[in-house]
C-alpha cells in the first residue's frame, strides 16, 4: 500500500497504465511556481465525480457537473492561483475556454476535458497566461508526469498530496492512483479540496459513482480543518478500463475496488488534515455509544468544529469540560451523567465527572497525534472524524492580506 | 441613557431602589481578586429567566430553572472561578448549599436564592470558600453595591460590563440596572454568560418573562465570539414592584419596558463582544433582503462564525469571496449574481462580481469597528449579529494549559 512508500520517503511509481500528465508554471502565480496541470486518458476513460454543497458554485465546478453527467471524459487541466469562483458568465466562459486550450493543443474531442481551478476568489481567470503555458504542458506531458501534476494543484499547501494502491479484483491487478491539495477551508463537505482518481479499472460511470460517494463519505467528507466550505470542491476519477474485466455494481469485485479507493481517499484526506494551515496536530474524534449514526457524527463534528476545543488541543490541555460543553451544544441525544471520554488512552471523564487524571493526560497529549474518545452510552452507533489544532499560524495565514 | 455615562467615563449611578448588592474575594481565584457576589431585593422580587440551551447544564443552571418557576425570589448568590458544571449529584448539593449559606445569613426566606456559577468546569465547588466568604458580603451589602458586585462575576473578562436605564412608564419612573460577564464561549444560544438585571418595575412574571425573552433574543442571543455554547448562561431580571403601577402584558406600558430592557440587553451584549477574547475589532453583520427572518438570521450567524471571516476581519482584509462563500454554504436561499456585499459603506461586490474597490475597502478597514452589509435581493427580510475578529491573542488565551 501507498503508505509503505510514504513511510520509507521514497518517491514512489504513481503511474497508472494509459494516463498521461504534466505540471508547469503559466505565471499566474506571481512567485512562479507551477500553477497549470493537465491529466489525461489514452482513451475516454469513465468518469465520476462529487462537488461541493456551497450554493456558491464556481464556474469550473458548474462545467464539470454538467459535462461529468456524460460519463465519459479525456482528462482535466488544473490551475492554481485562481479560483474562477464569483466570477459570473465572464468566469463561465474562461472555464469553457480552458477545457478547449487543452483538448485543441492534445488533439482531443471537443467538450471532452474537465477543469478545475483553486486559489483566490473574486478576480477574473488569466486564461491568456493558460494559453501561453499550453505548449510546454503538451511537450512535457507523460504517463509519470502526476508528480509533477500534484504540484501545479497546490496553493497554501505545505507538500504534495499524492498516494497509489494496486489490488488484485478478479483475477486482474488494478492501479488507483489519486493526487489532492487543499489545506484551508476544510470541512464537509469536501472544502477547498481537489482530489483526482486515476484508475485503469474496467467500471462503468454509474458503478464509479457509487463507489467514489462512498469513498468521499468516509474521507474527505470526515475531515474538518476550519468550518468553511469552499466554492471549488472537486474530487473526480477517471477509469479508462484498460485493466480486462468489468467489475460490476454489487459484486465481490465492486466491493474490493470501493475498499482500495476508500483507504486510498482516507490517506489523502489525513494528509490534507496533516497539512491543515498552521496545525500542529492530527486529532481524530471518535464517538461512540450514539444513539444514531447522525448523533455520532454531529457529536465528533461539533467537536472537531469548536474553536475552544482545537485551542485546548493546541495547547495540550486535556480540558474535557469543553468536549463535553461541545457535545451538549451539537444536538445529538446524550446524557451528561453518562458520557465518558479518553484522550490518547487517559480516561479524563467518566459518567460525566473528572477522574483526577489531568496530569496523566497532558503527559499523554505531548505528541504530534491526539486520539479523543467519546462514549455516550446512549446506544451502538459510532462515527470518527479528523481535524487539525488552531494555532497561532492559522490565524497569521488567513489574516495575511489576501491569501 | 447609560451609553452617554459610559461615554462621560464617569462611574455611574446603578442603584436601582430597594436592591442591595457586594462583593468580595472568597479565595475561589488563586489570584486574590473578587469572586463571590451577592444581589438583594428587600421584598421578594418578580422574577424569569432564560438559560443555556446545552445538554449540558450546570448545577446552578438546573436549581435555578426549578426555582424560577415559583415567579419570585430574594436575589442571587454568584461566584467566578469555578462553574460547578459536569459536577454530578455532588454540584447539585453544593449549588443548594450555596444558596442557603446566603439565605441564612441575610435572613431570607429558605429557596428564596438562586445561584449562578461562572469558571473553570469538572471541578467541585469550593463550597467552603463561599461560606468564610459570606460574612464579609454581609458586612458590605449595601445599595450601591452592584458595581463590587459585577466585578466579583468576571472571568477572562477584562472591564465590569454593567449599564443603567431609567423611563417614565405609565406616569413613573422605572428605573433598570443590568450588569453581565462573558467574554469567550460567546454564541447564541448565548453561551458563558451571565446577565442580570433588577428593576424596581411593577410586573408580573409571566409578563416578565415575556420582555425577557424579547430582549434576549435581540441581544444576547445575537452575538457570536466563538461558536461554544456553554454550559452555564443564565439571563435573570428581578422586579421587585416598588415603583407603583403594574405594567401589564400587551400595552403601551409594557412595550416601553421591553424597549427599555432591550435596548441596554443591546448594550450589555455590545460589551461583552467588544471583550471577546482577544478582538480587536467590533464586526456588525447585516444580512437584508432574505426570502425570511430565518435565511438572514443563518446567513448573518454563517460569517460571524467562520474563522476564515473573522481572520479576515483581523486583518482588515475586504475578503469578500470568504463572506459569500460563507453564506453560500448557510444554507440561506441565494443566488450569488443577486448578492451585493459592502463593508464601511464600500461597496466590495455587487451582484455576485469584484467592483474594483478593494484598496478603498481596506483603507475604510482600519477602525476598530467593521459594519459589513450583504444584499441577497431575495427578498425583505433581515437580521444583525455582532461578533469579533480571531486572533493570535484569542488562541493564546485559549491555548493556555487551563484558562
């Protein structure tokens, strides 16, 4: 699994067999690093996607779900630095225009390309600069070109998100590689966040869907690093079926495909909580004992949302008082009296009152990793979500001017 | 009016007739400063409340809800430093206990006090402390009392929060004192705060009660410092009738009382969001033209509670694609070619687009005071909320091992 690579810090083979990619600088980010990716299919591979829930749609995400309504797509040109949201018919027609710098300089069908775009939010595209940058994408472009991909995708990211898993599903080896960025405005659901599946898995576009849905439930759509939702979240994948058989909606097979991009969909959207602006710290809330699959996961979000929570996690204080102030407030049915909670192993509540074991948990919590869990005793169902400390840096990051 | 006292910077008159107030230093805070006060009214006030909407209640929050309903009482016992709250059956005794320490020694009628706590969380009540402390208040009550009295409430409160009306009411002058803490944990519904206020009115409780809520909802209930609810806040108002004429539920009378108590629930509120942990500014949100009351009340709440706002807000940064992304994502009906966004009366967005008056916009930042006003052209309705800016200061406070 992509994690060993990770662990041993090598850059490992994000190839998948028939996709093609580079990333370049077009000059819309003024410090000159890429900002112009392009990712493409040998063949028109299927395609599947989720966008963001802001009623504040920005323009590529507005193309994208009317051209993934096809099923089929050739690839996606990226860019970073711009946002294209908030930016009217004039940001439509810049969206529309970018997708044909692509497929006219790729020689690709017309319509066929998908787009996106992140960054600031409010100024017109610079689809000149694309343009210009076109002609060094198509020289460049290769089938190991996503490293170079992921890093025209970033903004404020600290490192390129990117992992790759292969599995053996009916006999044949199927590749899924997915590259993300995204660091501020985290939450569900999905926030300023791309994420891009390649897979040469032979699955049809309503197949993909389900399994992507499915994938993003349980990954990005369980992470919180601020509580914003942005205008641009986009996470598609691209299966252009050059891997042998069908892997059918329902089967054993569909199931296997939907397990490895699920862990593959959670590394990625742990890196991007990793790489949440200014954390410190990876915290993940479990809650447990909930009456219901809602009550467990509006608990562990009203948690992982608390600003007096992520201060105190900052700070390594194991001050239970706000978690259990946070839960009371969220909504979800529970009783004080019996709700306990741990934080990294250290019981500091039990039915609802202190275990005298403050000390204890704050010798615990001096590590990059908290663990917060939460029983409320009000049933079996349980939900975890992952967030990221508020630190001084995150508030120094976003109250920069203009990010 | 009280502002214009405020403004004078004169210590004001707050006695309001037949009530008498103290206090004193317990030795609840380890810092020596006041922490137990004590307010009186001579004959058993009319008295309502409203309370903290979370779960989680605390032990003087459950007492008082009790006793409230009874429609009188002597007054309140309060200490800072500690909330009895996730204190279990013990917090309850020791809430009771409090309040009979005080009834026993200022002679009142047994159940006749109410309670309120305000600190640190998950920790018993030093109830012992309240009892060495109780022949001071004793000694000192008198009827200018509520000025010793209100800084005996503050936490991480930085100035006393306390303001005075007087109106001729149906041919008598009432007369209202209201004195509050809070300055984190500061979110409708309400949050770490506690507010009273005494009046020497003739009305009836359920009448009260009525104008309370009234003027809760429009104060209290519309700021937004950190998006904690906590497990304490209690609004109460004690009239204890001494000025002639009932003022009775639906007539002019009643409505003048209202907007009296309303307007200095405004000024309380507007105190204690100036003192928000860590602002440095004062952020006004005023969403108009929604389709109802509910979608401009979300709306308003939706960019008051979004750290990517308030960190803009800090740094005096005309961010407006993060204000209508957070609208965006409220789940307020709009469309965001109908939305118009100002703030100090520059116009940043006009429907949905960058009206090139960003560095005018930034140059009308630099006050301590920010109005923001968004247009949703969808309909007539609007709402206003007060918040503050995040900053380092706020994560340094609250970061701080055990505030």
């Amino acid at each position: 699994m992509a994690s060993d690579f990770l662990r041993s810090g090598k850059i490992f083979d994000l190839r998948v067999p028939g996709f093609r990619a580079a990333g370049v600088s077009c000059g819309i980010k003024k410090n000159g690093r890429k900002d112009l990716a392009v990712i493409v299919s040998d063949s028109p591979a299927r395609v599947a996607g989720v966008f963001t829930t802001n009623s504040v749609k920005a323009a590529p995400v507005l193309l994208d779900m009317k051209r993934v309504r096809k099923g089929t797509a050739s690839g996606i040109i990226v860019n970073s630095g711009n946002a294209n949201a908030c930016t009217g018919r004039e940001g439509l027609k810049n969206s529309e225009a970018m997708a044909a710098i692509a497929e006219k300089a790729l020689g690709l069908r017309k319509g066929s390309m998908l787009v996106a775009s992140t960054g600031v939010i409010g100024v017109p595209l610079p689809i000149k600069k694309i343009e210009s940058g076109m002609p060094t994408v198509a020289k460049m472009i290769g089938y190991d070109g996503l490293h170079s991909a992921v890093e025209a995708m970033m903004t404020t990211d600290a490192f390129p998100k990117k992992t790759v898993g292969k599995a053996k599903i009916g006999g044949s080896g199927v590749t899924v590689a997915g590259i993300a960025k995204g660091a501020g405005m985290i939450c569900p659901n999905m926030a300023t966040m791309l994420a891009f599946f390649m897979t040469d898995a032979n699955i049809k576009s309503p197949a993909l869907s389900r399994a992507l849905k499915a994938a993003v439930d349980r990954s990005f759509n369980s992470i919180i690093v601020d509580n914003d939702t942005s205008t641009n979240d986009t996470v598609l994948i691209f299966a252009n079926g050059s891997d042998g058989n069908e892997i059918k909606d329902g089967t054993r097979e569909f199931a296997a495909f939907t397990d490895l991009l699920t862990s593959l969909a959670v590394e990625l959207s742990h890196m991007i909580v990793r790489d949440g602006e200014g954390a410190t710290r990876f915290v993940e809330i479990e809650v447990a004992g909930a009456a219901t699959d809602e009550d467990a996961r509006l608990a562990a979000r009203t948690v992982a949302e608390s600003m007096l929570c992520k201060t105190a996690f900052f700070g390594g204080d194991p001050n239970w008082g706000r978690i259990i102030a946070a839960i009371g407030r969220s909504g979800a049915k529970m009783k004080e009296e019996r709700t306990s909670i741990s934080i990294n192993g250290v019981k500091v509540a039990s039915g609802g009152l202190d275990t005298g074991k403050e000390k204890e948990a704050a010798r615990a919590m001096k590590t990059r990793e908290l663990y917060v869990k939460v029983s409320l005793g009000a049933g079996k169902r349980s939900s975890r979500v992952w967030t990221s400390d508020l630190t001084y840096e995150y508030v120094k990051i976003n109250s920069a001017y203009r990010t």
